[in-house]
C-alpha cells in the first residue's frame, strides 16, 4: 500500500521510486512527512499547510553569553534566574517529540554555556528529531566536534560573523 503511494507520489513528481525510499529511510525525514500528513489528514490541504504541532521550534536555550555585543536584542549576559534545570529540558524535549515537533533550533544567549546542552541535544537526537545550532563560533567549541559529539544526526550550526571590533559582531 504504502509502496503503491510512493511510486504515484513519484511518479506525479518525476521522482525515482528507489530515491523516494532510500529517502524516507532516514528517520528525520519520515518525521518530516509525518507532520505533513497527518496535517493534511486533519485540516486537508490549506495554505499554509496547518499541521498538528509546530515544524520547528526555536529554544533560547540559555540568557548567558560569553561575549556582549552591543545590537545583541536578546540582551545576553548572565543565565536568568530562573531557567529550567536539566530534567525539566529533557522533559520538554519529550513532551515536543511526541506532539509532532520535527525540528529544534537551540540559540540563546550562548547554547554552549549551558553544560547540559550535549545531554538535552542527544536526547532531541535519540528522538530522532533535527538540531540546528546558532552559536557565536567564540567557545572552545568547533564544528567538527560537535559533529563527532552529536553524530546520530549532525545538526546544522549558524555560526555569527565577527566584526573588525573585537566587542561586537554581526
Ligand atoms: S553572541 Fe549573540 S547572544 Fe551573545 S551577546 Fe552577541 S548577539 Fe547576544
């Protein structure tokens, strides 16, 4: 059945069934579709497409900051007082996987000044959701590692741009 809909998907697409499959294999993706239909199957086709929970949720993971840029609209410095400890994050990323959400996007403030980052990322990860990253570039921190330390899905990392001035950057 499912065979059947992938080959007139497709096929209307003048997509190559095996591509199609070897595609949806991945997890994430099959996460992804999911979303997709099961909001069609609720709303029908709407514009834009209603789903039953957001694709993509935006987490400013922390208020603290290593560096104090002066356009920051965040604010960033010190972690706010009251910012949710390691159980209450892992809950959170439970209770998104279940509701639908495919992707999380941590930012901040800094994600990398919160030492559970790694712990909540690869419970995200071992849910088979998708991690996007925005991080200063300024920690110890490089791409490569944090690809070898979230390597179920490698996330996507925004890094910013420094300017000339040492105190900002865009
Ligand atoms: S790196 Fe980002 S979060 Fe930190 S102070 Fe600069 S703009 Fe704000």
């Amino acid at each position: 059945m499912v065979a059947t809909i992938l080959r007139a998907g497709g096929a209307s697409f003048n997509v190559n069934f095996e591509h199609l499959r070897n595609y949806l294999r991945d997890p994430i993706v099959r996460r992804g579709v999911t979303s997709v239909l099961s909001g069609i199957g609720r709303h029908g086709v709407t514009k834009p497409q209603f789903l039953d929970a957001p694709f993509l949720v935006v987490w400013n993971f922390t208020n603290a900051c290593n560096l104090r840029c002066k356009h920051c609209y965040q604010r960033a410095d010190k972690p706010a007082p009251n910012e949710l400890s390691t159980e209450e994050r892992l809950k959170i990323v439970g209770e998104l996987a279940e509701k639908g959400v495919v992707s999380i996007a941590f930012s901040g403030g800094e994600p990398l000044m919160r030492r559970d980052f790694y712990e909540v990322a690869m419970e995200a990860e071992r849910r088979d959701m998708y991690i996007a990253l925005a991080m200063n570039g300024d920690t110890d921190e490089s791409g490569y590692s944090i690809d070898r330390k979230l390597r179920m899905h490698p996330p996507s990392v925004y890094r910013s741009l420094k300017s000339a001035k040492e105190t900002s950057q865009n």
